[in-house]
C-alpha cells in the first residue's frame, strides 16, 4: 500500500517482478488521498529512499545432474511407474509422452492439469480423486513407482500408500517437494527443461505388460462413461450433455468450469486434446469462476472458441450479472462463440450429495433448492442466443447450433439432479452414509435409488458384454 507518491514507483515495478517470478496474484493499494496528490517520477535521494528498475527474465531451472541421475536410478528400477502432472506440466505434453513411453508408464491428471496432455492417448488415465476415473485410481493403488510433476494433489487415499512406491517429484517450488507424498528424490525445476534433462539418463522398458494393462482399463473405462452418459433421466442426463460435446469441442478451444457437480462431469467425461486450455478453481473449490474465466480468456485469446459449463446455483448467484458483462463486450471479439453451459437441476446438487455420502443426512431442500430462472430467455433479453432444452434428443443438435452462433450462447438445459457423481471407489463409509441418508427419507429418494442403480449396473453391463464378445 503506498502512503505517498513517492512510494508508487517502487510499488508497482516490485509488484510486476513478482507476479512475473513467482507467477502469482499481486495488489497494489492507493488509498483515496494518494491519488488526489501529485505524481512523483522521481523520489528524492536520501537516506531511506530506493530507487527501483525495470526488467525480469525468467532463469532456466534445472536440477543437477547427481539428482538427475538419482531420480533415473529410481524409475529405471520401477516395474510398475505411474505418472501424475498438474498445473505445473502445462506445456510439458511432448516431453511427458516421451517419458511416459520410455518407463511404460500411465498418466493421470489432477484437475487443474487437465490440459496437460492429451486424452485421446490410451495411457492416459485421466483425473484423480473423488471427481476421478476408475483407471487413474487403479494405477496408483497396484504401482511401485510415483513420478509426480507439478502437481500438489493433496489427497491421500488416492496415492500410493506410504512405503508402497518409490517416489520422484519435479516441480518448480522448492515448497512443495515431498508436500504430497515421501519422495525419494525431489527435484527443483522446470517441468519441460527437466523431464528433457531426464529423458537421456532413462532405460526403455521392454516388459510393457503394466502399459498394456492400464490401456486396456482405460478402453474399457471410456466405454462405461459412454453408457453412463446414454441412460435415461428426467428429463437430461447432465453427463450427455458433456459426452455429445467432447467429440464437437472446437480445435484450441478454451474450457472453463465451476466447482459444483458440473466438476465432475468436466473431469471425466471431456477429452481435451492438444492445443486447448482448460481450468476451473482447482485449488481453492471457489464457487463462480466458471463465467468470469471464461470472460478473462475471451478478452485474452478473443480468437478462440470458449466454453463455460456452470451449474444453475452459481448462475444465480453472479452467472447471470457476468452475462451482462459479455453482452457489453462480445462485438469487440474477432471470434463472438462464447457459450454458457448451464446444468438448470434447481439445486445445489454437489453439496446435496456430499451431504448425503459424505455425512449420511437426507437432502434439505430448505437450503438447497434452487429458484426457478429463465436462463435462456434472459439471454436473449440480452441481445445474445438462447437455447432452452427439455430432452435428451435436442442435446447434440444444440452443441451444433451453439458452436456455429454469431454471438455468445446460453445452452439452459433442464438436468436431472439424481443422477449420482460416482467416485472411482466408494469406501465403506460412502456406502454408510448414502445409506443412512437414504433410511433418513431423502425428498428425492425415487430418483436417487433408481439412477444410482442404473449408473452402477451400467459398469457391469458394459464389463459382461466384453467378456462375452
């Protein structure tokens, strides 16, 4: 905060340097009496006073060559390595592939890496945690080799146990090294510059028998999210709408998500492939931010496609101002397709369901039932495009017309909202306290029981048609 102006000058080039070393959020306070006084170039020189530069330049960090070679030790020794990247390995998708081929290993993503590497290759597992695939939880359950690249996924029981896998990690931030898991070697750098350093020091494995197992659980996995996406709802089945997007989703488009039950189906049921961005509030689990990112990556990349998939809580609370926003902008974009997915199931359905699972209590719909809106409708009032669906028949037509609008989007599909996020593995304790919830008289417990059955017998129906093919 500056308290005179002759403090701005060192504030702001201060600010810009560390947001640019650290890549991070910096603030500048000016109270209001400051701005009202003159401006100062140049402070004058005396004793407590700096005077600051201009200029960065962003170092080559690279781990030494010893540690580098410790790190090769260990994944050459690996039978089974599993592989995780997140944030930190954005840009890193060659050099990940290459590594990931030389140890035979899968890779999965934590969500805000999800762009990290494309999902159309058969090794790659996807997402991991509750919002995580079958075969990424698989993988780091059987493996005896971690290599963790920036990434700071922070949940246990869906690593390795302590003691079960030899461990490497690279990352740029000295702080998070062995944060996660016990390392046995932690390395500091660059994701890219690193994995290049790594690669020569590596041995190609010729027993591809663990690759191969985790490409078949991934085949098998993809078709089970077909099927899940395909049954029957009242009246949609919120994983259809992003199951018939994945295949449409726009060369270099950019994704936006928010953290409600949307999450879920972003995480599992879209694949990106190279080229395109994609986030949502990975770390903090903020509510809202799939519209404003959306907006953000407009003003940045206004070339490019973007998509933001929000459910109807977060539009009512700050979705519908932020449509204001784009109505107010979106002429100015050379590309105008900016479309708002919103899941319309009238509750705060992520937090209904962790309230059922996680805590064994019924649904209240005194806190969570969620006013009706006409999102499309009020889209429309606002000089953009709206699209209203009621049946799982219009979905993929929509993505069409959506994807092709000269002007911004709003998609208001109806959703059923007792369609179950499944974990990857549900733990005793799930099984409990969605029971519990259940005993408790759940207003929506018809739906909930008939479309958590349907999700699960869609598993072993797709696993009974392969063995009997």
């Amino acid at each position: 905060m500056a308290t005179n102006p002759s403090q701005i000058r060192t504030l702001v080039d201060r600010a810009i340097r560390i947001a640019l070393a650290e890549k991070t959020v910096t603030c500048i306070i000016l109270p209001n009496d400051v701005q009202e006084l003159d401006a100062v170039t140049s402070p004058d020189r005396k004793h407590g006073t700096t005077f600051t530069g201009l200029g960065f330049t962003r170092p080559d960090i690279v781990p030494a060559r010893d540690d580098l070679k410790r790190a090769a030790d260990v994944l050459n020794a690996g039978r089974k390595v599993a592989m995780l990247v997140g944030a930190g390995a954005l840009g890193a998708s060659e050099e990940i592939a290459v590594v990931a081929d030389m140890l035979g290993a899968g890779v999965a993503k934590a969500l805000l890496g999800k762009a990290a590497i494309s999902d159309d290759l058969p090794y790659v597992t996807g997402s991991i945690g509750l919002l995580g695939t079958k075969p990424s939880y698989e993988m780091m359950m059987e493996c005896d080799t971690l290599l963790m690249v920036g990434s700071g996924f922070p949940y246990s029981e869906f690593l390795p146990k302590e003691g079960q896998a030899r461990g490497v990690q690279i990352d740029i931030s000295p702080r998070m090294l062995g944060l996660r898991y016990p390392m046995e070697v932690n390395l500091q750098g660059d994701a890219v510059l690193t994995l290049r350093a790594l690669v020569p020091l590596l041995q190609r494995k010729g027993d591809r028998h663990w690759r191969e197992g985790i490409e078949k659980n991934v085949k098998e996995w993809w078709e089970i999210m077909q099927a899940r996406a395909l049954l029957p709802a009242n009246p949609i089945n919120p994983q259809r709408l992003f199951w018939e997007l994945s295949p449409r989703l726009p060369e270099n488009c950019i994704l936006t998500c928010d953290s409600g039950s949307s999450a879920n189906w972003y995480a599992r049921d879209l694949k990106v492939r190279p080229g395109m961005k994609a986030s949502l509030s990975g770390g903090l689990a903020t509510m809202c931010p799939g519209i404003p990112y959306a907006i953000a990556a407009k003003m940045n990349y206004p070339d490019r496609t973007v998509i933001a998939m929000v459910g109807d809580g977060a539009m009512q609370m700050q979705g519908i101002n932020n449509l204001v926003t784009i109505s107010k902008n979106w002429k100015n974009w050379s590309n105008p397709r900016l479309i708002v997915l919103v899941l319309n199931n009238r509750d705060l359905n992520q937090v209904t369901w962790e309230q059922r699972v996680m805590n064994g209590d019924a649904k209240f719909s005194g806190s969570q039932d969620v006013p009706l809106f006409p999102y499309a409708r009020y889209a429309e009032m606002l000089g953009l495009e709206g699209i209203e669906l009621s049946a799982p028949d219009q979905v993929a037509a929509a993505w069409t017309v959506a994807l092709s609008a000269d002007r911004p989007v709003v998609i208001d599909a109806h959703c059923d909202p007792d369609v179950p996020p499944l974990p990857p593995h549900i733990t005793f304790e799930q099984a409990k306290g969605f029971l519990s919830s259940l005993m408790k008289g759940d207003p929506n417990l018809g739906g909930i029981v008939s479309q958590s059955a349907k999700q699960m017998m869609s598993t072993l129906l797709t696993r009974s048609e392969k063995k009997e093919k």
